[in-house]
C-alpha cells in the first residue's frame, strides 16, 4: 500500500476503445479477481454473448440486468511498478461532455486514446483541449486499434507525426504516442509481439515515466479559506482548508476580503492541537483580534498578502444550456466564496476542435463553447491565476439546473 | 408406447436449443395454474392419476408417498414398465444423496460441480435401465430429473443448460420409434433467477402424432393416454 | 496517522463541512455498519467531538439483534441524536422478504426513510456509498440531488468540478451526501483499525462464518471465513474472490432459491 495513488482520466472519441483499453489495462494488470470474471463470463453466455469482450467489463451502466449480477470493477485500482492508478470514468459522447470535465477535474494524469483506423477526430481535438485547459500535463497518447491496420510502422510513423503536431500546438512538449491493441492487449502491459518494428515503451511504462505524485504546494505563499464557523463551548472555531504554504502556530494573519488581521492562537484537528497545517489540511483555527468573520474569507500571512481582485480574465467552459452575454450578472462559486461578478467583455470565442480563434469579442458564449472573459467583479473576490494556485484559480458559475459553466483565472486586475 | 418424463424441460430452451427430436411432431406447453404451488411428486402425481392430487400430499413426507397401480394408467397396460417415477417408483437412494447435495450446497459444504456430478451418474443409471427396457414392455414411462436437478442450481447458466439439453435431445433421438407412441412431458418449465432456476407455471409436452392439444392440463393425459392404450 | 489515510479523511472531513454549511437540516444515516460508523466517526472530528444533527437508522424489525444491541451501545457512549425510522404499518401488516424482496425493501426502507424526511424536513442526507461498491456507484457524485421518488437521475446530473460541490439547484427533495465515496472497503478497514472504531461482532467469524455486509437477517448471508480479528478481515479481503455487494445481490438471489426448494420440499 505504499504506492502513490493517481487518478487517472481516459479520454478520447466514444468509438476510438476507451473502454476496450480500461477492461485491458485492468485485465492484464490482474486487478480484478477470478471470480468476478468468471461470474462476467457467465452473465456473457447468458445473455448470448459470443466472446468476452473486455467493454463488458465496464458497463455498469446497464440498466436491465439479467440475474442482477453488477459490475464494480471501475474502481479497482490497477498496480503497476510505479504507481496505483484509480481510473475516473469518462463517458466520451458529446452529450456527456459535463460528465467528462468532471471526471477529468479529478484527475492526476491522463490518458489520450486515439484510433489508428479512424484517426484524429473532432471529439479527439476537444478532449485534447479541454485536458489541457485543465492543467492536466501529465498525459500519454495510445494509438489504438493497430490490429485493425495491420500493426502497420508506417501507419502508425505517420499518425505520430500528426499527433505530435496537435499535441504541441496545445503546449504538450514531447508527447508520448504508444501504439496499442487494446483488443488484443499488444503493447499496454505486455511488450508487443506483433510490432516488433516497435522498440518503444509499453503504454503502461510510458504512464509510469510521465507520471509522477505532485507535490505538496508548501513552497507557495500561505493561502487557505475560511469552509464555516463553529462556536461550541470553547468558543468561535473557524474551520479552515488550507490550499497552499504553511499556516503556523503564533502568527499573524489577515482575512480578505474584510481585511481583518488576527493571531493564530490554536491550530486543532479532532484529538490533537497543531504547530502548523499544509496545504490539503482543513483544521479548526481559534483567531485572536478578529471580529465577525464568514464563509468565504481566504486567510493569508501579510507579507505576501492575498488581495481582493475587481477585474479578472477567465477561460470559461459553457456545460449547460445558460448562455453567457456580455453584461450578465452572475454567481461564481470559487473556494469557500459566492460572490457575484458581473461580464464585462467576452473578449474571445475559442473552437475546441480547431484550437483556433473562432471569433474575437462574440456576443456570447453558449453550451459547448470555450471562450476568454473579462469579468469585474461586483463584489470583492479573491482569486489567483489557475497556473499559480490551481485551487484559487478555478470556480463554477452556478445556473438553475446546476453548474453552468466553469473557469479557470488567466489574469487578475487588483485595484486598491 | 413410451413415455419420457424430463422434469422441468422448459419449451423456451427446447426452442432455443433447437431440439428437434425433443420437439417431434407436435409440441406445446401444460397448463398446471390449478396447482398452488409447483411440486414434483404432486405433478407427476396428478399426471398419474388424471386427478389434482395436491390436497392429498402434504410436504412433509412427499417423496415417500406412493400410488396403487389401480389409481394410475398404468393398468390400461398389459406389462408396464415404470424407471424412477415420482409417486410411484422413485429410486430413492439416488434423489435423497441428490437433495443432500443441495442443502450441503446452500449451506456452503459442497459445490455446484459436486452436486452435479451425482445427478449425472443417477442420470446415465437411469438411461441404461431405459435402453434395457425399450421393446420389451407395452408402456415404458422412463423420469429423467437432469434438467431440474442441474437447472435448480444453474439454470441461469446456458453453457450448462446447452449441455442438458442436448443430451436430453440425444436421448430422445435414440428412443425414437415411428410405430410406437411417444409422449414427450414435463412436470413444470423453469425460469431464471439469478444463477439458480425456479419452477415456472407452464410445463412442456410434445407427441410424435398430430392431436392438436390446446395448452392441456398435465391432468388431461390421463385419458388421452388411455385412448391410445385402448 | 499514514498520510495515505491522512488525505483520505481531510477529504470526507472537508465534504462534511460543506453539507453542515450549505444545508440547513442534515442528517447522517447510520447502519451500524463499518462504513457508516466511519462516517459517523468522521462527523464527530469534523464537529471537534459532537455530531450536531441527528444520526438515523433505518429499522426493518428484521435486523440481526446484535444490530440493535450495537447500535443502543454507540449511541449511548457517543452522546448524539438517534432517530429510529420505522414503517410500523407495514410491518404489522406482516410485510416480509417472503411477500417479494423487492416490495419489502420499498416499503420497510425508502417508505421508512420518506416518511422519516418528510416529517423532519431534513434537507440533506449523509450516506456511507462508496465508488467501488457497486459499478452503478461508480458514477455518482459527493453531493447528488434526489428527487421525491428518491430517484436519481444519473445520465442527467449536474457537474461537479473539483472540489465544487453539486449545490442545491431547484426541484429537488433532498440532497445526498458521500463523503468516503473515494474510499476503498480495505481503506476503511484500515482506518476502523487505526482509529479504534466499534465494529459490530457480526463482522468476524464464528463457527467458520461471518457476515461481510450487514443487511437485514433473511436476505444476508454469511459467508465462509475463519477472520476474527480486523488483520485478518483485511488478509481475507486482499485474497477474497467475492465482491461485497455482488456478493449481496448473490445473497438475496441465494436465499429467495433457499426459501422457494425449501417450500417445494427439496430441503
């Protein structure tokens, strides 16, 4: 159990064998026990299934099951020499593109599947973008479906060269592009037998060597938020996360956007009081000098102070049916915080597929769309830029039906 | 005339299987919705007897209960011949290790394959005793349980009902006989639960001739097998 | 503490103060299983020692009685609210897995539970689901709305970004609340371990059984085992062949065909 664990994302087009190359990498990998495919077996024969076909192993989503037998395999981590991988599913159509972003807003890595036979197609270009647009760096290409072209080098030598281009124009340097068979499992554990042109890494060690746990943003200046306060009998406890730096015992600290300062007092967990808290710690914090303080502030040390922005630049993705106009008034979820902004300016629509730029200053944003906006905010709203401190740099934009959008903080406009 | 009893054949599997010899000329299902509850010796009973016999056989003690040859049609027969009939001729060794078997199963001591290892061997027992039989006796009721005592514990498995059925179908290509009467029946069909099988409320029969029965009850043979006898 | 299992509870710790902020009647219901005792514990850290709402669990009559005693006892040492759902109609009426698995489950659980929600207005249910529990689980979100049917929408539901979770949006009846939903069965075992927590006996074995899952006393069970002790659970689970919950859907499965050849006089 002492392996780092990685949430690993799998997108790609529908057809291209994402669920294919999952049941591979599970199957080979030997993560799921005997009885569990014995059992799978039988539900195939019953069903009049003529041969065990590893999406089987995924479907969990159907919904008239014969026997009642369930597929629980998705969350079996897979082991390798390296790394615990856990895969986030991600339904590749188009109508689920929601379902894909948030999966892939829980992943660690990723790995993009590409067919051989179909080639680079729409949806390939946009979960390449979206991937990115995440922040998601550590990514593998499988070019799948080699049995389907004849395990052919040349094949694949060209296709990599196309690839590699997409990639790079996204800002991916030195991708790493395996080819694969996840039908018949040549080249994802098991070194290719078929290919013998190929000299390369299998796709699982490929993973292996592009992956790795990230660090702890300790180094970063302190940043944390304020999740609620409990005033039980040993007075009003601030419930903090902490996103990033260290938060110690004894120090001073100040609360934006109220801008309060107060000392640090007791840094508790259940059961036991702290020297200090890191980044993904959420502890209960007693603050001496400090008046009314909500849900919502985000602490930071003064010297490297975080302030309230009034303007900001944000990548946003539309994921529901909630146009965005200029001048919309809207609630954005960011932390702990709701505040409300109003857009200024879409200063550009961006096309997913072509990674171009489709239009510049449209006049909005609709569901599927990738866009830059400028936002000024209506009231004061702490943020970062998502390349700094991911967690300060990324919020939702609530509709009726739910999330509506999501963004992610290019440029912050403070004015004092 | 012979007559086959296979309990539990189920006309949904005789068709998918494509039995033909199963199947013979015509073929249909049996209507048992007179009965509460779908218990073998009852059926067979009944079969027996042209008579619903549920009231007269409790539970307890039901594979011990044994008819007189006068209640049944046997005796519209010169020399009948009746191989592990319930209710009348049970080999009872071979179901009491059976049923042991089944419990020891669900009570987690044995496994599926051991169970089904001894309804095998009772099985080819009782084809031999039948193939010894066949042309020496005017009525050779011969009772196969496989599909039943396999089906209980697997029946949701269809590589394991394939073989059942095709060795059942096998078996009624070699009794096969053009002169000869041959009622092909069941007591009740099976259905799916799970991995496991449970009785259904529709049996299965078929006939070598064209009689152009019309979802008979199970106690409706006793006089069409009299017709033929007489 | 291992930091593995470190991460793990500041994960579920922070999701719990998320619903306590959002929500403004929550609950947590409670099976007295592994999982649900875990969650509980959870709540007692999040709430630096108390659980400030109600803890309910859902009373079919046909729990094991070592259920009952369990639960008397943790409620008692732990100090918090137990709010016991019951659908004392139905069973008075007599309502058992033999009138249909199915229909019981409805009417002894969701009915009990419906009623339960409905009275006490709660707006937001803590659940112990985890992700590799069951392939359908697989889907689910942290925080996921239900509507009045307690039906779940799954094709259609709200995304939730990173740690955003799903807020409460309109035309809904309550929302639901995962919060070890990243859990794995052999982490919370090792966390029950590490922390000490109550642990029903049924769990280990005895006479060469145990129950793996606690349901309800005719459709659970036990499975073969010789684990007495947390170790040797975990060492079972590491070599275990059965899923949890397959194995629960097997058990129901078993025991309907356990009753039915009982009454057709085969056993």
């Amino acid at each position: 159990m002492s392996l780092p664990k990685i949430s690993l994302v799998i997108v790609g087009h529908k057809d291209h064998g994402k669920s294919t190359l999952i049941g591979r990498l599970l199957y080979d990998s030997k993560a799921i026990p005997e009885q569990r495919l014995q059992e799978i077996r039988d539900e195939l024969e019953r069903s009049g299934e003529k041969e065990f076909r590893f999406a089987f192993l995924l479907d969990s989503f159907r919904e008239e099951r014969e026997g009642g037998l369930t597929m629980d395999i998705m969350q079996t981590p897979f082991k390798t020499k390296r790394h615990l991988y856990t895969i986030i599913d991600c339904p590749g159509h188009r109508e689920f593109i929601k379902n894909m972003i948030t999966g892939a807003s829980q992943a660690d890595a990723a790995i993009l599947v590409v067919s051989a036979k179909e080639g680079i197609e729409d949806q390939t270009r946009q979960h390449a973008f979206l991937t990115k647009m995440l922040g998601i760096n550590q990514l593998v290409i499988a070019v799948n479906k080699m049995d389907e072209v004849g395990y052919d080098q040349r094949r694949f030598e060209e296709f990599s060269c196309e690839l590699r281009n997409v990639m790079t124009s996204l800002g991916y340097e030195d991708p790493k592009i395996i080819p694969v068979s996840a039908l018949t499992g040549e080249n994802v554990l098991k070194k290719s037998r078929r290919m013998r042109w190929y000299n390369g890494l299998t796709l699982v060690e490929a993973l292996d060597e592009k992956v790795s746990p990230s660090a702890l943003p300790t180094d970063k200046p302190m940043r944390g938020w304020v999740q609620d306060v409990y005033d039980f009998d040993m007075g009003k406890i601030l419930v903090c996360k902490i996103v990033s730096g260290t938060l110690e015992m004894g120090k001073e600290i100040v609360f934006q956007p109220t801008g309060q300062k107060g000392l640090v007092k007791k840094i508790e967990m259940f059961g036991k009081d702290l020297r200090k808290a890191e980044p993904g710690d959420s502890v209960g914090v007693l603050v001496e000098g400090i008046k009314e303080i909500a849900r919502g502030e985000v602490i930071s040390y003064s010297e490297a102070q975080m302030l309230p922005a009034r303007e900001f630049v944000a990548e946003i993705i539309v994921l529901t049916d909630l146009e965005m106009r200029n001048g919309d008034v809207l609630t954005i979820r960011l932390g702990t915080a709701e505040r409300r902004c109003r857009v200024q300016t879409i200063l550009e629509k961006m096309d997913a597929v072509s990674f171009a730029l489709e239009e510049k200053f449209p006049a909005f944003l609709k569901e599927g769309d990738v866009g830059k906006v400028r936002f000024v905010a209506l009231e004061p709203i702490c943020l970062e830029r998502y390349s700094e401190i991911p967690e300060l740099g990324r919020f939702v934009i609530e509709g009726r039906k739910g999330t509506a959008s999501a963004g992610l903080v290019l440029e912050v406009c403070i004015h004092a | 005339m012979i007559i086959l009893a296979l309990d539990a054949l189920d006309l949904h599997l005789v068709k998918k299987f494509n039995c033909k010899s199963l199947m013979q000329k015509e073929c249909g299902q049996t209507d048992i919705s007179e009965f509460k509850l779908e218990r073998t010796v009852v059926l067979w009973a009944s079969f027996l007897t042209g008579k619903n016999m549920e009231a007269e056989i409790p539970v307890k003690g039901q594979w011990e209960f044994k008819l007189k040859k006068e209640e049944t049609f046997l005796k519209f027969f010169n020399s009948p011949k009746a191989i592990d009939v319930p209710a009348y001729s049970l080999r009872e060794k071979n179901h009491v290790e059976e049923r042991r078997l089944l419990k020891a199963y669900f009570d987690d001591k044995a496994s599926v394959e051991e169970h089904d290892r001894v309804v095998w061997k009772n099985h080819e027992e009782n084809k031999k005793l039948l193939f010894q039989s066949l042309g020496k006796f005017d009525l050779v009721l011969s009772y196969f349980d496989l599909a039943d005592a396999v089906g209980h514990l697997s029946f949701g498995i269809l590589s394991k009902m394939k073989e059942v059925y095709e060795e059942l179908e096998n078996l009624a290509k070699r009794v096969k006989d053009e002169d000869d009467f041959t009622l092909i029946i069941s007591d009740h069909g099976m259905k799916a639960v799970g991995r496991y099988g449970d009785h259904t409320r529709n049996g299965f029969y078929s006939l070598n001739k064209t009689m152009g029965l019309n979802v008979p009850k199970i106690t409706d043979f006793y006089q069409v097998i009299r017709g033929v006898a007489e | 503490m291992t930091s593995h299992l470190q991460e793990l509870e500041n994960k579920s710790i922070a999701i719990i103060r998320e619903a306590k902020a959002q929500f403004k009647n929550l609950a947590v219901l409670w099976s007295t299983g592994k999982d649900s005792t875990t969650s509980l514990w959870l709540c007692k850290k999040a709430f630096f020692g108390r659980i400030p709402f109600p803890v309910i669990h859902i009373d079919t009559g046909y729990k094991f009685p070592e259920i009952y005693k369990f639960r008397d006892k943790v409620a008692q040492e732990w100090g918090f609210n137990l709010l016991v759902a019951k659908n004392e109609e139905a069973i008075e009426k007599g309502m058992s897995p033999e009138k249909g698995r199915f229909e019981c489950c409805t009417l002894l659980k969701t009915e009990a539970l419906k009623d339960l929600i409905e009275r006490e207005k709660f707006d937001a249910l803590i659940l112990s689901i985890r992700r590799d529990e069951h392939g359908i689980r697989g889907k689910e979100r942290y925080f996921s709305p239900r509507d009045e049917e307690f039906k779940w929408d799954y094709k259609n539901q709200p995304a939730e970004m990173w740690d955003l979770y799903v807020k409460p949006a309109e035309d809904y009846s309550h929302m639901r609340v995962h919060p070890i939903l990243h859990w794995t069965e052999f982490e919370v075992w090792q966390y029950v371990k590490q922390e000490g927590l109550p642990v029903n006996p049924l769990y280990f074995a005895i006479d060469g059984k145990r129950y793996r899952s606690l349901g309800c006393q005719p459709c659970t069970i036990p499975i073969p085992s010789n684990a007495k002790t947390i170790d040797q659970i975990v060492e079972e689970l590491r070599t275990s062949k059965i899923s949890e919950r397959a194995g629960r859907a097997q058990d129901k499965e078993k025991a309907y065909m356990m009753q039915k050849l009982r009454a057709l006089g085969y056993m």
